[in-house]
C-alpha cells in the first residue's frame, strides 16, 4: 500500500486492524502521540488529505493514495510554521505531549473561526495549561520575551525546548527506536479479593512469539511499596511485583512478554487460572470494624502498617486544649462531614517504561517517572542489584502530576529484562491508567468548629477516614499532611485531629497535586463558610480574625512541631483582599453581563451565589528533599549544566536555564542541560512538591555561582591584573545559597562565556586552556517555607436541569520570587 507523509512516497503492509497511528509511529513518524486510543484526546491528530483526522481509530487499510502530513511536515525548530512559532511566543503548552495534535488541528483555521475556538478545539484535549495559553498561541498573541545577557531571572523566557516541541523533534518516552524490542502485557484480577489456588501458563508459553511468561512463582520475596519518597520508611513494605494473593479488581495476576503487544494480550487468554475468591471489603468504616475481612495479616510493625487486625494503615490522634469544653461554651458551632472521591491523574502520556541491557550488560531503564533516582533505588532493593549496574532515566515526560511518583512499570520490565536479555517495553494503555495507576485518595472529612459572637475561632475537630486502596502506596503521607497546614492555617486554641488511613478491596490511591491537602481544605472551609452564615459574618473577614500572620506558631495539635518551617514571604492578607475585590467588582446577579453569561433557557429561575477558600501548603517533606547539579564551561562559551530533575510540564527547566544565565551574564539559548538521568549527576529526590526550582534550582545557583569565581581565578591565574579584585552580580545570590550578595565590581565580568576584567577578555578557550571548568551544587531543601493561595467563584444555578456556570473565577497566590511570570500564570491556570 502506497501513500505520502508530509510529501514523501511510503509503503507499508498494516497488520489486520492496524490504524493509521501505529503505522506511522512504525515509519518512525513520533510527533505522532498515544493518549487514548479511541478518538477522545487528540494527540494523534493528523491531516489526511488536509483534514485534521485522530489517527488512532482510522483504519490503516484505508490509507492508499492519501496524503498524510503530521506536525513535523508542517514546519522544522529552523524553519518553524508560524503556527508552531505562536506556540512557542505564547508559551502554548507545559507538558507539551498535546501540542502536536493541537497545532496540526488549529492548522486548519481561519480568521473567522477564532471566535469559535471551544468548539472547534473539543476533540483536543489539554491537561495541563487551562487553554488560555492555548487560544493566545492560535490568535497569535506573544507572552514572551528574549532578554539580555545576564538578565533572564524574572522574565517570561521562552521554553528551551519550546521549538523542538511546536515541530514535534522534542522525544518523550517510547519516542525512539529498539531493535529486537519486546512488548509486556498483564493479566488483571477478575476479583476484588482472591487468591491464586493454582496457574497454568503452559500454553501460553507455547504460543508463537511468546517470549517469557511470568508469576508470582518469579517475583522477588522483597516487599516494597510503588509509592517513592526519600525515605522510603515514609511508607509501608505491603507489595510484591507479582503477588499470590490479590487485593482489587486488576490487580496484576501474570506478564506476558512477546513480539508484539497483540501476540502477548492473545497469549494472556490462554493462562488458566484457578482462584479462591475472598471476602472483600469496599467502605472504609467497615473495614476497621471487627469481623471485616483483613487485607494485609501477614504484616505489622516491621512492615510499618499500624494495625493490620483492623485494616488501619496508619493513624494519628492528639488534642491540645479542650475542645468539648470549648465547643459547649461557645456562641456559635457549625458541624458537618464532607465525602471526596477518586480523581485520576489523566496526564495525557501513559505510564510506560522500556528496558534494555547496554554493551557492558549494565540494566538501562527509560521510563515516564518523576523521580528516576528513587526508582533506581527501590528497584536496586528489590531485585538485590548494585546501583552502579542500574541506569535509569528520562525523556521529557507528558505530565505527572505526583501520578508518576510511584514504581508501576519498572518492576515488570526489570524483571523481563533480566530474564528475557532482550530490551522489553510495557505501556500503560488508557484503560491501564483507570484500573492500575492509583487516583486521588477519597477522604471522609467531619468538622466542627467553634467561635465567640465576634467569629474567634475556639475549637477545631477534624475526624478523617482516608481510603488507601488495596496497598498502602503515599498512604501514610498523605493522611500525615491532609491534617497539617490545612489545621495550622487557623489560631485557635483548642484543636482535635483524629485520622486513619484504612485497607480497602478498591483500587490503591496514590499522590496527587496538594497530597491531600484538597480534601481536608475542602471539608474545613465549606465549615467555615456555614461557620460565617451562623454568625452573620463575611467569610472573608471571619478568615482574617482567624488565620496565622507572621510570628504565629504553625500549629496542628503540637506546639513548635516543625521547627524548620518559615513562613517566607507572606501575602495571605494581601490574596484575601485582591480575591474579595474582584468579587466585589463583578456585576450584580441581575445586570446585563451576568443575563448573557446564563442565556436566555426555557427556565430563567437562575440562582446565583459566591464561594471562596484559601490554603496554605508547606511543599517539601519535613524529613529532607535533595538535588545534586552541575555547571561547566564549554569551548563554544555555551555552559552545559547537569541536573536529576525530570522536566514534565512544571517549567523547572526554563527556570534552570534562566537561573545560570543570570548567574553567568549569558543568555538562555547558551545554556545546555542534561537532566533526569541517574548518570548526570550524583544524586535528585525527584520532581515532586515545586521541589525542581526550590531545591534543584537553588543547588544550580550555588554551582553557577562557584563556576563564576573559578572563571575568575582562572583569569587571575593567566595573566589579568589582580588589583581592584571584587565580588560578584548584586542581589542575584541570596545568602541561603551563595554567601549573600555582593556589589557589582565594573571592572570583574562575567560574560558570554568568558571573563573581562579591566581591558582584558579571556575567552572561553583561553579559559580552559588551563584545564576544564566545572562547579557543583547541592541542596537539602531546608529550611521549608509555606505558601498561600485563595480562590473565589461566582456561579449560577439552574434548579431545573442542574446545570451549574461559572460566571466568574478568581485566584490570588503568594509565590514569593516569581522567576517566569507567565510560567506560573499557567501553572495557577492550569494543573
């Protein structure tokens, strides 16, 4: 069969039921992106014949004679479509996995669509950016700019990678070629709660193309957990890579590794399986019952679970004060409890991981996670391997979200590996990303709060009951910090915490975006507000008598709890007047703007109302988040650094990038950056917690900055005249990282790579003529600051149809020093 890609003849024979995706990525078309597989996420957009089609459910078979043109036949990074270069200006995407399929789409438009662009734009879905981003790039609004050397800290930089992205060149995962690549496929769980009597993988094994079959008869004794912290204590040893007892529905039962993904799911139907079906348990009160079947008998203490004759993973209970004593003589008490569910991640790039032995035979993963380094080092745990014979790394990821901060394709693809010899690959299908990957945990939150006529908080209670899932992954941490900077927010002087995080038979929750500060945030301030109406008290002014201000001790139940946390800057007094300004400046529920923003429906009995919270977050872990990096001087006057942060849309590599040429008074397009890759740098917690540019980003500066006084010395060393020596760029280096500011010195420049000082240049080669320049970095992520945000809304109601509009939106956050302004207005927009 014969037809063109972006204007190049192609054969290809498609396999029956091939679609025009695989093909394509078979011809090594990878700008083409998987993110559903069934029409929905528009990843996979091409234009066939000039139509933007999703490539992923049209049939190959029907490709002869067509002309089919991807984002890369559009435009090259040299000679980008001015499409992909509004991308680029507009800083159109975070994750970037997307955006191939959004520019093909938005290629096809016209001056007269541009009003029209939430329809036209339906069948291309962004996780990520919130589309403001989106609809600037398509109407050719630029949010960007190139500023001069040395002054890139604190402007709205292009993304590096941002050209490579537009044109679909920039590689995410699976985005390259393996010869003799091997494809990994499970069988799920038919039960919520069996265990595996017996299993026949006879026939399997003899299918043709089949390569390897395994069980729990192959996995490794070691128990660990798939949820990855820097203390991997944080969480309990509950899991097994192939376990014989299963705890949820989809849990995996065996792996088949084979020739291709098709041989190995007809291979997994030829596995015969017997199974006794256990007692299951679903709602997390009942399971803390007595009577109710237990999940995890077998383990206790040693495998850090508190309570497994009660199905309690972990728990926490103290009071300070008293709180009946102070709820019974109150003014007012407003009481409530507030149920949460399950939230996927759904980052558009699937969890997936491909393995392969290097000429040494050292093991190399490449894989979709957020922190490669702790992944390297539970998987060492697990398969009893030396870390120096594991390399694991990342491409650019296509979204995480805290869903890739856990260990759910690297075991498998280990395992085979090791086994097979053979480089093996295993690709979470959409379908996967439901029944494997862990969601938001669902929490049951009961508030009661007390106050005095003039809204003084004087008892805060909050009972949660968390539901972990089957396993007990992030688990521990989450119920741990749902608890902490949500109940700290507020004085008050009598305060109760009583929290569980419980086994159930469902599917294992895992980390999430605010790590289950949401959920609690949620519950508390929805009591507030009731709190607010009882009183007859604007919620605004109720939070303000009640929160903390600097000088307050941050407390849960236990005074001066968490020493090494600062309150930094501090604008929740300033979020809280910008948000009721703006609600206050909306128009009111009968004037014209609000009458067109509802339409004139059948039912215009419209009900209005206005809602408001805040939140404080404390980022990193209180236990220590590390990073490692380095910076060099290249020949070329270009700097290369090396960081462990994997780059997934939060923008920490724009910012890197902006931080050492700030430092090292060059521009962003010179620096060069190796990241995500266990052999860059010594070591890298991960990509969790805004900890890429607090922790990662401050380890840079540190090593930019010794860089630049061993640029300095080298001067000095070959001849530049030593009087008037100086310090460095004023106010760039805060005392924390770099030994405190210090004023310029106008005859001591750093510049373009090289080094000026009085009349004389010292070029870059001249420099390491002498030998290589190199300066490293650390930081431990201490101490820890907390930030603020406050969100309001206005929304109307129609009680008829249930139909609810958001007539308005508004969102006021602390971030300190705003390093790319446009990068965090998309990350507030956004995910």
């Amino acid at each position: 069969m014969k037809f063109s890609v972006n204007g190049e003849s192609v054969e290809a024979t498609p396999a029956a039921g091939q679609v025009l995706r695989t093909v394509l990525r078979d011809l090594g078309q990878f700008d083409v992106k998987k993110g559903c597989d069934s029409g929905d996420c528009g990843s996979c957009t091409v234009l066939l014949d000039g139509e933007p089609i999703h490539s992923c459910i049209l049939p190959a078979h029907r490709l002869e004679g067509a002309a089919i043109t991807t984002v890369s036949g559009l435009g090259s990074p040299e000679h980008p479509h001015p499409l992909q270069q509004s991308f680029v200006d507009a800083a159109g995407f975070q994750c970037g996995f997307c955006t191939a399929g959004m520019i093909v789409t938005a290629s096809t438009f016209t001056e007269q669509d541009l009003g029209d662009l939430p329809r036209l734009l339906k069948s291309n879905i962004c996780r990520c950016t919130g589309y403001r981003s989106i609809r600037d790039a398509i109407c050719g609004t630029s949010n960007t700019q190139t500023p001069a050397s040395g002054e890139a800290a604190g402007q709205s930089v292009r993304a590096p990678a941002g050209l490579r992205i537009a044109t679909g060149e920039e590689e995410f995962t699976l985005d390259f070629r393996t010869t003799g690549l091997l494809h990994l496929s499970v069988l799920k769980s038919p039960h919520a709660h069996a265990r595996i009597l017996s299993i026949d993988t006879s026939r399997a094994l003899a299918a043709e193309g089949v390569h390897a079959v395994f069980t729990h008869r192959d996995s490794p004794a070691t128990l660990f957990s798939t949820g990855r912290h820097e203390m991997r204590t944080d969480d309990p040893d509950d899991t097994l890579v192939l376990d014989p007892v299963l705890r949820f529905i989809g849990q995996r039962v065996a792996a088949v590794v084979a020739d291709s993904v098709a041989i190995a799911q007809r291979a997994l139907a030829l596995i015969e399986v017997e199974y006794e079906v256990l007692p299951g348990v679903f709602d997390p009160e009942l399971a803390r019952q007595p009577g109710a079947p237990l999940l995890h008998s077998d383990k206790g203490s040693d495998q850090r679970v508190a309570a497994p004759e009660r199905n309690v993973l972990a728990e926490m209970h103290g009071e300070m004060g008293d709180v009946d004593a102070a709820i019974a003589a109150a003014d007012a008490v407003a009481t409530g409890t507030w149920q949460t569910q399950r939230v996927n991640h759904a980052a558009i790039e699937t969890h997936a991981t491909r393995g392969w032995l290097d000429s040494d035979g050292r093991l190399v993963l490449r894989t979709s996670s957020q922190v490669p380094y702790l992944v390297r080092d539970e998987l060492c745990h697990i398969f009893d391997l030396e870390p120096e014979r594991l390399r694991v790394f990342t491409a650019r990821v296509g979204g995480g979200f805290g869903g890739k901060q856990e260990l759910f394709t690297e075991d498998l693809v280990t395992l085979a590996v090791l086994r097979t010899g053979r480089p093996v690959q295993y690709e979470f299908t959409r379908e996967d990303e439901f029944t494997l990957a862990s969601p938001r945990h669902p929490i049951r939150v009961s508030v009661t709060l007390a106050a005095t006529s003039d809204g003084t908080l004087t008892a805060l209670a909050v009972d949660e009951l968390v539901d972990t899932g089957a396993y007990g992954n992030h688990g521990v941490g989450v119920m741990f910090h749902s608890v902490h900077e949500s109940i700290s927010v507020y004085r008050c002087a009598n305060k109760r915490v009583d929290a569980e995080s419980v086994y159930t038979n469902n599917l294992p929750s895992g980390a999430f975006r605010g790590y289950g500060l949401g959920q609690v945030i949620f519950a508390i301030e929805s009591a507030m507000d009731e709190l607010a109406r009882t009183l007859g008290m604007d919620p605004f002014e109720l939070r303000r008598r009640n929160v903390v201000v600097p000088g307050d001790d941050m407390v849960v139940v236990e005074p001066h709890a968490e020493t090494d946390l600062l309150y930094g800057s501090y604008g929740l007094d300033q979020c809280l007047d910008l948000v009721q300004g703006a609600l206050a400046g909306f128009p009111s529920a009968g004037s014209s703007a609000v009458s067109s923003a509802v339409s004139s429906a059948p039912d215009p009995e419209w009900r209005f109302g206005t809602g408001m919270a805040l939140a404080m977050i404390a980022s990193l872990p209180p236990r220590g988040h590390y990073a490692d990096a380095t910076v060099t001087l290249l020949a070329s006057g270009d700097f290369e650094i090396g960081v462990g942060t994997v780059e997934f849309g939060s923008g920490t590599t724009t910012v890197h990038a902006q931080l050492v040429a700030s430092a090292l008074g060059t521009t962003v397009d010179r620096v060069r950056i190796r990241q995500s890759d266990t052999d860059v740098v010594k070591y890298d917690t991960g990509a969790f917690g805004s900890a890429g540019v607090v922790v990662a980003g401050k380890a840079l500066l540190a090593a930019a900055e010794k860089l630049r006084a061993l640029m300095l010395e080298r001067a000095y060393s070959l001849g530049a005249d030593s009087e008037g020596r100086g310090g460095g760029p004023a106010g760039l280096i805060s005392d924390e990282v770099g030994g405190g500011p210090t004023d310029l010195v106008s005859d001591e420049v750093v510049e373009g790579g090289g080094v000026r000082i009085g009349d004389r240049h010292f070029a870059a080669e001249e420099l390491l003529s002498a030998g290589p320049l190199t300066a490293s970095g650390r930081h431990d992520g201490t101490p820890r600051t907390v930030a603020f945000n406050v969100h309001g809304f206005r929304v109307a109601v129609n009680p008829a149809t249930g139909e609810v509009r958001i007539l308005q939106s508004v969102q006021a956050a602390d971030a300190g020093t705003v390093l790319n302004p446009e990068q965090l207005r998309g990350q507030i927009e956004g995910a």
